[in-house]
C-alpha cells in the first residue's frame, strides 16, 4: 500500500512514498489535514472542521470552504495514489493505515530514548499554520501542551532512572 508522509513538527509537509513534495494549494486544506492527522483516525462532523477553521463565516459558506479544502486534499490523494481521508456526507476521518508521520515517530522515541524525541523540537508543533480563528486557536496550544507534556514526563522518567542507576553503584 502507497503511503503519503508528513511533517508536522517544525513547519507541515506532505511526500509521497517516492519521496516528492505533496503540495496543498491552500494553508485551510494543510490545517484541516494536519488537524484530522493530530486527531488520530477519529470522525469528526463537517460542521465542527467547518467552524474549527472558517468560524468567521455563515454556516453555508464556512462548510463550502471545508468542501474546496477536502478537494484540494482528493487531488492530493490522486497525486499520492492513496486514500487518506474517509468521507461519509456528515463527517470525515483520516485514515491512518494511509499516512506515516514525525509524530509517530515522536511517540515511539519517547518510551525508547527521550533525548531523541527531544531532538524533534516538539515546541515546533504545525510551525507556520497559525490560522486566526480561535477554536482552532486554542487547539493547536492544547496539542502543544500535551506533546510538550508528553516529553517532558519522559524526560523526567529517564532522569529518575537514570539517578536510581546511579545511586546503586
């Protein structure tokens, strides 16, 4: 199966399985892939990602705009050749057997060697898709704190070992 990898610490980017650049034509369709990709697999509702990212328009054209990000995201896929976001009329989800990300990567590191999760610089969680709206505003802090957390207990858990270690010699 065709996979598409993303970036998302330090800055959002999207590649094929060979390796290109997978260009999304607006920063809305990078926030909502990034968000469905953050959210992990989970459905949500066309009318929450349409007030998540255009909550500063009527109902009718904040869900119009969601319907253009999702088919900047359907050219994506035909470039990429894999499916990654499953649509049902009233709500979508990433599929996440289709996409491979840093964060993944993040979290595997952060059980097996936090100093290289560390090295991710986490602080740059969607680095340069900051978006106006405020929901979308306070989520993307939200998700910061957690991953920052996330490392933070595992670094703390390393140096507890690491002193227990050292205190039996």
């Amino acid at each position: 199966m065709s996979m598409i990898t993303a970036r998302l610490l330090g800055g959002v980017e999207f590649t094929d399985a060979g390796g290109a650049e997978l260009k999304l034509g607006t920063r809305k369709a990078r926030a909502l892939l990034a968000f469905l990709l953050l959210e992990k697999g989970r459905w949500h509702p066309r009318d929450k990602l349409a007030s998540l990212l255009w909550g500063d328009r009527a109902q009718t054209q904040a869900r119009n705009s969601l319907n253009q990000a999702l088919h900047e995201i359907r050219k994506l896929e035909g470039a990429a050749g894999v499916e990654i976001v499953e649509r049902e009329p009233e709500r979508i989800r990433i599929i996440t057997d289709a996409v491979a990300s840093d964060l993944d990567r993040f979290s595997a590191l952060l059980t097996t060697s936090p100093l290289n999760a560390a090295e991710l610089q986490i602080d740059d969680l969607l680095q340069g898709l900051e978006l106006q709206e405020q929901d979308y505003i306070d989520w993307l802090e939200a998700k910061r704190t957690e991953y920052r957390n996330a490392l933070a207990d595992a670094l703390r858990a390393l140096a507890s070992s690491e002193a227990a270690d050292h205190s039996e010699d």
